[in-house]
C-alpha cells in the first residue's frame, strides 16, 4: 500500500499549514512580547536620566531647604532637605545604598549604558524574529501555491 494512500495530500497540506500558522503566530508573539520589554527598558533609561539630573541639581541644594516630598506619583507632602552629601540609590530588590551625590550620578550614568547595551542586544534579537517570522510566511505562501498548481494539474 502506497503512502498516498495512508495519508491524502489534502491532510498532509492542513497539516503542515496548521504548523507554518502556528510557528507565525509563535514568532509574532514573540515580537509582540520582546518589544514590549524594550519599551520598559526604554522607560528604565529615561527614569535613570531623571534621576542623574535630580542627583546632580541636589549638589547645588543647601540643607534644610523647603521642598516637596513625593509619598505616590500624585501625592507630596512638604519637608526639608536633610544632608545634601550622602543619598540613597535603591539598587533593587529592597537594598539601598549610601552614596555621594556625584557617586550617585556616576552609578545612574553606568545603569543607562548598560540597560542601553541590553536594548541593542534586545533589538538585535527582534530584528532576526521578525525575519523568521517573514520567512515562514514566505515559504507557506511558496508551499501553498505549489500546491494550488499541483491541484489544478491534476484536476485538468
């Protein structure tokens, strides 16, 4: 018995183009979910450049000056400056450390051009999912015209 036999061509192009649709729909979820994680590195970049600006304006501040305290992104209460020559950097996780105004811009300084660096290899990895993703269009795209003509050759 012929293998045509076992298994139609009708069956054997559902199959396979059930499984390009869903490697293209894998590959387009994955560019969905990678750009979006650039996106929030992008923020991560911008918040630190706000920061290192903060940082260096506080080198100018004198110690007891009125200011505003931000509690949430809409909610401050006044207070004072304390001691304009120690901060605290939130390196993450919950740990804090105490650092020199200039130390502190020194560090938001490194932390843009490593989360930069991360963007570069982060964009590097789109670029090539959004080409396997071109790619697999193209060859279902291929298969199925083969198959149409094929179709249509046996048809005639």
């Amino acid at each position: 018995m012929s293998d045509a036999s076992v298994c139609p061509r009708p069956l054997v192009s559902r199959v396979a183009s059930s499984i390009a649709q869903g490697l293209s729909e894998q590959l387009e979820s994955d560019v969905n979910q990678l750009t979006e994680s650039l996106a929030n590195l992008q923020k991560a970049v911008a918040r630190y450049h706000t920061s290192g600006r903060a940082l260096e304006a506080m080198e100018e501040e004198t110690e007891g000056k009125d200011m505003l305290v931000p509690l949430t992104s809409s909610l401050y209460v006044p207070g004072k400056l304390g001691s304009v020559d120690k901060v605290l950097l939130d390196v993450g996780t919950g740990y804090f450390v105490e650092k020199s105004p200039a130390d502190g811009v020194d560090y938001c300084k490194r932390k843009v051009g490593l989360v930069r660096d991360n963007m570069e290899k982060l964009i590097e990895v789109i670029s090539t999912k959004r080409k396997q993703a071109t790619q697999v269009q193209q060859v279902f795209a291929m298969k199925m015209q083969a198959m149409e003509a094929a179709q249509a050759k046996q048809n005639s």
